[in-house]
C-alpha cells in the first residue's frame, strides 16, 4: 500500500491522517486563513484554473483557486476567501456565479490581493507592462480592446494629446467646442473605443466585451483629465454616458451581462460628474452621482458607491455643507470594513474642508488630524485606482483651501508653497491649480507683487490647461490685482500677460 503525499509540500502523509495535509502544513494553513497565501507557480498550471483565467472570468478563477488541491482535500470556505476580498460570502457567490466582473479597479485589486501572475491576466496590473494577447482576428472587438490597453502605456492616452492638440482647432466658442470634443472621440477612437464614433452602429444585443470596453473608458478619461484638465473631455464623456445608456435601453442582454453593465454605467456617470465640476460645469454633475448611486447598489457595487459618494461630498461643500458632511460620512460607513488608509484619508478630507467652509476651526483641525494620521500609514496593494492623487500634495491642498475658507491666508500661503517644493509630477492640473491658489493666498496677505510674480512665472502653463477651475481661479487673481489703488509694475505685468493670453 502506498501512502499519500501532502499537495502542499509534497511529503508522505501517515496512514491514519484523512485532512489530506501534513501536520506542519494544517499549521501553517491555520495561520494564514487572514490572508491569501504565497503559492507557487505551478499552482497557476492547474487545469481548472487555466481554464478559468482563458474564459476572462475572475469569479470562476477564485472558485478553482478555492478548490485548488493545494489547500487540501476540503476546498477553502467562501467565508474565508470573501474576508480577503472584503466582501460577505453571499457577495463571492454572486461573484462566482454571475457575470464576469468588467470593473477595472476591482480586477486588479483582487489578482493583486490572490497573487495571480501579470502574463497570466487579460488585463494590466499597475506598475507592471501589459502584453496584449494578439490571437485575436484583425477589428475584431477583443483586439480594439488590446491596442485600447497598449495605447495607455504611454506617458499620455492618446486623448489626452489629441484634445491638446485640438484647443486652436474651429471658429467660434460653439465651434470650437463640437471640434474639440470630435477631436477627443478621434483620439478615443484610437484607443479602442470605435463605438462611440458618430455614425457607429448600436449592436442590438450587448456583450461583455463591448461592457468592458466602456469600463476601460473611464481609465482613459480619468488619466487624461489628470494630465490636462476636464474642458474638452466633459462633453466627450457626456456623450459617452448618453451613448451607453441608450444601448442599454434598447439593446438585450443577458441578466449576468446587465448587472456587470449596471457597474460600468455607474462609474462612468462618476467620471462624467467629475469632469463636469472641474469644467466648471457644476449644475450637470449631482443627477450623474443620483444616478452612479442608484445603478452601483443595483449592482450591488459598494466601491462604486462610496466613489459616487466621496464625489457627491465634494460637489455640495459650497452650496449644502451640511448634506456634505453627511455624504462623506455613509461612505465612511459604507467602507469601513475594506477601506484602505488612502481612501479614509480622502473622505477626512473632504470632512476636514466642509468643517472649514462651515467656518468651523476644530471639526477642520480634528478631521485634518485623521487624515494626516491615514496617509503615514502608506499605500496599499487593495488600494482602488481613483485615489492615486491622494498624496502628501493633496493633503497640503486641502489644508491650504481651508485655511482659505477661515480666513488664515498665512497658513494657507505656508501648505500651497509645500505643494511647489514637493511636486507629484503624475498630477499636474492638481499643481497648477494649488499654484494658482498660492498667488490667491498671497494676495488675501497683502503682497500684490508676490502674488504678481506667482501668477506671471504659472501663466504659460495654466494657459496650456484645460481646467475651467484653473481658469476661474486665475481670473479672480488678475481681478483682484487689476483692482488694486497702488498698481505696481509687476501687477501691471501680470494683467497685461493675462489679457494677451486669453486673447488669443
């Protein structure tokens, strides 16, 4: 008679030990039930396993994972699994068993958080380079969907350069708008996203395909609005979102598809209101969030919710603080039991800067004390791809703006100047915009020509940007020195430069 070997380690097991592991091995599961174990390459070469990662379908990958021989004779408990994951067990079991998840942040989370290898995945993990898979037939759906990925390897989506590219472009303020937003849907088109070209015909049925190309839309929009700003790209998302939604009125659909579009919608909705505030555009943003919130409970979505949420806080700060407030802390709520230090230092923030707008120094001190506390504690495998602005320059933003709102110009001048002294390059709209802010600050301090020289020496750049909230904030600095009963030469400069440039 032969004895049996541990599928972990390999060695023989005693006649009498049925759990199917050795002792050292039950041991070391016992320790490790808190978190997902170090597995070795071969696991990854297991049938089921292969075949599950072939069908793109990460809730059939973590059953095989859970099934896996690896762990024993008795597959993991979905409890355990849906404890790393941050969800309950029923959640792992829609997961499992309905649709193939579309939601880019999500994927990457979770192939992060259970170790699956990169070349193993049909999608990017970040920081890591991306291979399409080329067996895809030429125009077919799957490769727009592979060269959309590869166009993203660059240090700008190709919309990004094509909206730059395109701001001379038309004739009057009308004009110039439709041109631009055509000329961001070309550089859509280049990444992939064909569908959404005038005259694209609506496929009458949906499939997951077409529903992870609109999640990976977001990705794009997300990225070129950090580099450039939101002016251009606002409509192009408008359009988009009116696009998606309307296919999914019309076309069918199977329930497993609705529910993964239901997610994707949502979060484009996030990304539309989004652009909208930053175009200045505010007004159009609260039904986008309304609805992002409607569609990511459908979806049974809370991390798309508590996104919609966060931005929802952030829309009413001015105009209803006290809803903000309320905003930001059911996402709390929503996330307490996943959330990472980066996402609970965004949601103090925004607390910490509706306490400031409420001209209430301790709820800003105590919030802003939180959020600090947060982000000492570092980044995070699980943390979701929206919040990689939320670094030390965020925080110093934040706490400049506020001190702003309590009339504490010195202290903001203070945390706007350790914005320029430590730059976060991957952000630039943030730092032109905190830039502007500072020339704003030095002004409320009474140092005209400070602030003069701030605004001239930002200029160039802020004219390149594509924020109506770089452009507003810049105009009440020219507004304020214009004004001044002591003009200087460098506040004479200052409005001469600014009057060319937006001239032009």
């Amino acid at each position: 008679m032969t004895h049996a070997n541990c599928p972990r380690c390999g060695g023989r097991l005693a006649r009498d030990n049925d759990s199917g592991r050795c002792t050292p091995c039950q041991a070391a599961e016992r320790d490790r039930l808190s978190a997902p174990p170090v597995v070795p390459a071969s696991f990854w070469e297991h049938e089921p396993v292969r075949l599950a990662l072939a069908e793109r379908h990460l809730g059939r990958v973590i059953r095989a994972y859970r099934c896996h021989p690896y762990h024993g004779r008795v597959a993991l408990p979905q409890t355990v699994v849906a404890g790393w994951l941050g969800i309950t067990q029923a959640q792992l079991s829609r997961v499992e068993n309905g649709p193939p998840l579309v939601h880019l942040d999500r994927l990457t989370h979770w192939a992060q958080l259970l170790g699956i290898p990169a070349p193993c995945l049909w999608f990017g993990l970040p920081g890591q380079p991306y291979l399409a898979d080329h067996r895809s037939a030429e125009g077919t759906t799957d490769d727009l969907y592979a060269r959309g990925r590869i166009a993203e390897q660059g240090d700008l989506p190709a919309i990004a350069v094509t909206v730059e590219g395109a701001a001379t472009g038309g004739g009057g303020a009308t004009d110039r708008r439709r041109f631009n937003a055509m000329a961001a849907l070309a550089g859509l088109a280049a990444a992939g996203h064909t569908y959404l070209l005038p005259g694209a015909t609506d496929p009458r049925n949906i499939g997951m395909e077409q529903v992870r190309l609109a999640s990976s839309l977001v990705e794009d929009l997300r990225r070129a609005d950090a580099a450039a700003g939101a002016d251009q790209l606002c409509d192009v998302a408008v359009q988009a979102h009116a696009r998606l939604s309307a296919w999914a009125a019309r076309a069918t659909y199977s329930r497993q598809v609705g529910d993964a579009l239901q997610s994707a919608l949502a979060d484009l909705s996030i990304q539309a209101a989004w652009l909208a505030i930053d175009a200045e555009r505010r007004p159009e943003a609260r039904p986008y969030l309304n609805e992002a919130i409607t569609r990511a409970r459908i979806a049974d979505d809370p991390r798309v919710e508590v996104r919609a949420l966060t931005q929802l806080s952030m829309l009413l700060r001015e105009s209803q603080p006290g809803e903000s407030l309320h905003c930001a802390e059911a996402a709390l709520r929503v996330s307490a039991r996943w959330a990472t230090p980066r996402l609970t230092t965004l949601l103090h923030l925004r607390r910490a800067h509706t306490y400031a707008v409420l001209r209430d120094a301790s709820g800003f001190s105590r919030e802003m004390t939180k959020a600090r506390r947060e982000l000492e504690r570092g980044p995070h495998e699980d943390d979701l791809g929206f919040l990689d602005f939320v670094n030390e320059q965020e925080v110093n933003g934040i706490q400049g703006l506020s001190y702003l709102a309590l009339d504490r110009p010195d202290r903001a001048a203070q945390s706007f100047r350790a914005i320029i002294t430590n730059p976060s390059p991957g952000h630039r709209r943030n730092q032109v915009l905190y830039t502007v802010d500072l020339a704003e600050a030095a002004y409320q301090q009474g140092d005209a020509n400070g602030a003069a020289r701030i605004a001239l020496d930002i200029l160039p750049v802020a004219s390149q940007m594509n924020s109506g909230r770089i452009s507003r904030q810049l105009s009440q600095v020219r507004s304020n020195l214009a004004a001044s009963r002591h003009p200087t030469a460098a506040t004479r400069q200052f409005v001469h430069a600014y009057d060319r440039a937006v001239s032009v």
